[in-house]
C-alpha cells in the first residue's frame, strides 16, 4: 500500500495485513527526502499477523485499535 498525498485518510472496514515473508509494507511518499511533510492516516482496523513495515519518508498515523500481531518496523526510505 502507497499513500502519496498529504492528508490522505483510509478508513472504513478492517484491513487485513497478509504480506508476503510475513511482511506488509505501507509506504508514505514517494521516496523523496521531499516527502518528509506528508502524513497518512488509517482509520480502519489492522488485523493478522504480519509486520507493518512502514517505508519511505512520510509520516503514518494510526488511529484505529489494530489487533496485529506482527509488530511494526518504521523505516526510512
């Protein structure tokens, strides 16, 4: 999953994250030290027992009581 528009806001249903390796990574900007100011947000529900892997610059802010298992790995680009 790629979030590259600051501001951008996934709600709704539970996701489930079922990554492969055991890993589910969710980028925030394009790849950019220039896409240090952009924020997402997920609002939905994370579920299943993968890592979050959150890659690239930008900024994610989870909002939701996630139930994931896998722990999570911040990461730069």
């Amino acid at each position: 999953m790629q979030i590259a528009t600051n501001g951008y806001r996934i709600e709704g249903a539970d996701i489930a994250l079922q990554g492969a390796g055991g890993e589910s990574i969710i980028r925030v900007g394009e790849g950019s030290a220039a896409d240090a100011t952009t924020t997402g947000t997920i609002a939905s529900r994370l579920t299943g027992a993968s890592k979050l892997a959150k890659t690239d610059f930008g900024t994610l802010v989870l909002t939701a009581n996630n139930t994931y298992t896998g722990g999570t790995d911040p990461r730069a680009a």
